[in-house]
C-alpha cells in the first residue's frame, strides 16, 4: 500500500538526519524532493501544490520546537499534512434516525462495488446489525448473482428482482429504480437496519448510467452514497471522482485495491479534490479484507511510523477469548506449555489475517519489506502439518521424540526432517520462555513465530 510513495517520503526525511538546524535552501529542498515523489505516485497537481505550499510555509515559520530536531519536525508536519488531505478526522456511517440505514454504492463497473457490499455487509453485521444487499446492478448479466454469492460469503439476505416479472413491487424486473424502492421496503418489514444498495456501474462515466444513480438516489433518499474507486486507476480517479461527485453527490469514497503495488496518489487526491472524506479501504478479494480508514493512520504508515492502532484491532476481533482465559490459567498454575499449545497459539495469529498485510504494519515494516514479501504464509501450516503428525503423547512430552520418531513425523507431514528439527527448536524456546514468564508473573506472549 503506496509503499514507493512511502519509500520516496522516508528517504528524503532520512537526508535531514544529523542537521542541527534547517536553511531555508535545506527546506527548498526537502519540499522539492516531497514534490516529486508526490507527483510520481501520480497525486493530483493541485492538490501536489497545495500540499508542498503547506508544508514549506509551516517548516519555514515559527514552530521551532525544542523537543523534536529538523528532520522529525519536517515528519511532523507532513504527517499533519497528510492525515489533512486524506480527510482529516475518521468519519464513521451516519445513522438514520428512525428505519433502516441506507447505504448507496456507486463507482465504474470494476471498481470493487460489489466486493464492498459483501465486506461492508459482514463488518457491520460483526457490530451486531443485520444488513440487507440489494442488488440494483441490472446492467452486468452476472451482477445479481455475484451479489448473492458475496451475500452468503457474508452472511446477510440479497434482496434481487426475479427475472420475468409482472408487478412491480413484488417483481421489480428490469427497472433498478423500482428494485432500489422494493429493496428498502424490504428491509423495512423485515427489520433490517440496514439496507446496502448495490448500483450498476459503466467503463466509464456515462450520461444514462449518471442518470440512473441519480433516481435511484432520489427515490430512496440515502444516508450514506459510498463512492467507490480503484486505487489502481491512476490520474482518471480524480476526473471520475469529479463527475460522480456531481452526478450523484457521493458522502464518503471508498478506496478500493489497496492491496495492490498502485502508486494511489490519484486515489489519495479523491478526498482533497471533492471534499468528501475517505472512509474506507478495501485491501484484498476476501470478504474481511477491509478495514475503516483512519487518516492520521494511513499517514502513519505511509510515513513508516506504523500503525499499531489498527494492529491491535484486528488482533482484538480475531482473538479468541476462552483459549486466551484456558492459556493464562495454565499459567497461573504453572503447567507446562505443550506442542499442542504451540499450534493453539499459531492458530490464533492465523486468525488475525494474513500474516504478511499484519506485520507490514508494525513501525519501521518498511525497512525489512524485502524480507516481508518473501515471508511464506504457508509456514503456518507447515507447523501445524507436523504437529498433527505427532502422537498426542508426543505433544505432551516432546522429549521423547528421538530420530526414529523424527523421521516418521517428517514423513507424515511431508516436510524434511530439518523442518521438524527446525520446529522443535523453536518450540523448545517458546518453552523456555512462557517458563521464564510465569514465573515471574508477565502475560503470556506470542512466542514461536515462524522465523
Ligand atoms: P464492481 O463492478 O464495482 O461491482 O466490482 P467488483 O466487486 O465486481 O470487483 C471487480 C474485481 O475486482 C473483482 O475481480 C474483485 O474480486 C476485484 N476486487 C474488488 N475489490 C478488491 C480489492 O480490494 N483488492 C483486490 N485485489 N481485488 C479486488
């Protein structure tokens, strides 16, 4: 995610290291160099200039500050600078006040819309709503079934037009205005509280296709109107943000494809260009691949300072609670930590998403992204095929696993006998370690990390 923009910004922070004090020729040229690495993750001019004119008026003015030298003074306003065009502060849904939530998706055909209703339709459904997809995109052949398919993934009903229909409120065929209408009164019996209204989307802006968001947004008065974009889109993102934002008047955007190496300047230029902050961002093809966006965040981690906030959270949903109370009860009581423990914890980190988008959150994750990408997720499940190979006595009393034993273990997983030497290694000091710490009383950590 905007890793060479990223890299661009810290290298040129890294040149003020070790500068006492900042000329104003320094400041030149740090906002020089801020300008191109801007303009090559294709960020939009104007919103290039406006940045840079901020960020040297503020370096060159009075905050001289005694606790922060040049170059982390310069990282400060930047950030600040940053989280401002990326929106400012977090802006959560609006909420209707009586019925169900609307919530309206928009974007060209491609940009993740569909995808979003699913991920957007679980979220919310995780906070304890019960969503409903409507699916209004009549254009694409596939679109009503591709939002059924996302909805079971997601779990939530799709309300959808039955082909071949006569009247029009229980088979709205064929008009996606009365489907949208139809859709909401759905919802409205069925006590759903929110209705997520997926729209038909073109290659490109089009006057009919603009036309028919607009009804449809007219007809059922929306909450939210979601407009999203594909980070991988380039230049074209502001001049489609600019028409949808007149066309239908979009509340928030929705970065779509973060997951992918786009430079997304143009992506990151929606809000500052439309005024319209980013509220979420979609970063893979699986349903949980989503997240808020949180502006001060992303500046974080575009400026490699991490984002530990959102590492935590993800941490916390995925976290399972009863085996995280069973492991600390073994502590308390000071048993031993077993293999099977191991792989529990292994489990548990697995949950938490992949492994590589987890750690490339951690501050300083830019600095060993090389090492990062070529980190195997499959490693995981390499541990896990051993110790399931293991008898269950075995993964009481690893001691007893001799070279006989190794050999047969290696063989039932498929791996080399030095991968489970390998493991067992490490699995001797996680032991040693959750050891260590109970009994000096610590919480129990996350040890043996494929390494
Ligand atoms: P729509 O036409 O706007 O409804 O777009 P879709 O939801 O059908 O998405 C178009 C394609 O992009 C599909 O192949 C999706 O799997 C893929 N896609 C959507 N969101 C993401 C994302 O965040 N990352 C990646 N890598 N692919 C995505």
């Amino acid at each position: 995610m905007f890793n060479s923009l990223s890299d661009r910004l810290t290298a040129t922070f890294k040149n003020l290291r070790g500068k006492g004090r900042l000329t104003e020729a320094d400041v030149d040229a740090t906002v020089r160099e801020i300008r191109r690495a801007l303009l090559d993750a294709d960020v939009a001019v104007p919103v290039v200039r406006e940045f840079t004119g901020q960020v040297r008026e503020r370096a060159l003015g009075a905050e001289v500050s005694g606790a922060l030298n040049p170059s982390q003074q310069i990282v400060k306003i930047v950030n600040e600078e940053l989280v401002e065009i990326l929106g400012g502060e977090t802006r959560r849904i609006r909420k209707a006040k009586t019925g169900p939530t609307i919530i309206m998706l928009a974007g060209l055909q491609g940009a993740g819309k569909t995808t979003l209703a699913g991920k957007l339709a679980k979220w919310l459904k995780g906070q304890g709503h019960s969503p409903i997809l409507v699916a209004c995109d009549l254009q694409r052949p596939n679109a009503v079934t591709q939002l059924q398919v996302v909805g079971q993934r997601a779990g939530v009903p799709v309300f959808a037009p039955h082909p071949g229909a006569t009247s029009e409120l229980e088979h709205p065929a064929g008009d996606p205005v009365a489907v949208a209408r139809a859709g909401v009164e759905e919802a409205r019996q069925k006590l759903h509280d929110v209705v997520i209204v997926d729209t038909a989307g073109r290659l490109g802006v089009d006057a009919d296709m603009m036309e028919q968001a607009r009804q449809i947004r007219r007809a059922i008065v929306p909450n939210e109107v979601l407009f999203v974009i594909d980070a991988m889109i380039g230049q074209d993102a502001v001049n489609t943000a600019m028409a949808f934002d007149e066309g239908v008047n979009f509340t928030g955007v929705v970065l779509s494809k973060l997951d992918g190496d786009a430079r997304g300047g143009a992506a990151l230029s929606v809000a500052s260009v439309t005024g319209k902050p980013v509220m979420f961002a979609s970063t893979g093809e699986g349903v949980d691949d989503f997240e808020m966006f949180h502006p001060d965040r992303m500046a974080s981690r575009i400026l490699d300072m991490g984002d530990v906030l959102t590492l935590i959270e993800q941490a916390e949903k995925s976290w399972d609670k009863d085996e995280a109370a069973r492991m600390a009860k073994k502590f308390a009581d000071q048993e031993d930590f077993t293999l099977d423990d191991f792989l529990a914890q292994m489990q548990q980190i697995r949950n938490m998403g992949s492994m590589k988008k987890m750690l490339m959150m951690m501050p300083g994750a830019q600095n060993i992204r090389q090492q990062l990408e070529q980190f195997d997720e499959r490693e995981i499940d390499r541990v896990e095929a051993i110790v399931r190979s293991m008898t269950p006595h075995e993964r009481l009393a690893p001691k007893i696993i001799n070279g006989s034993r190794r050999a047969r273990i290696a063989r039932g997983s498929g791996v080399h006998v030095s991968e489970v030497n390998g493991l067992l290694e490490r699995f001797g000091q996680a032991q040693k370690m959750m050891k260590k710490m109970a009994q000096g009383g610590g919480m129990p950590g996350m040890p043996g990390m494929p390494g």
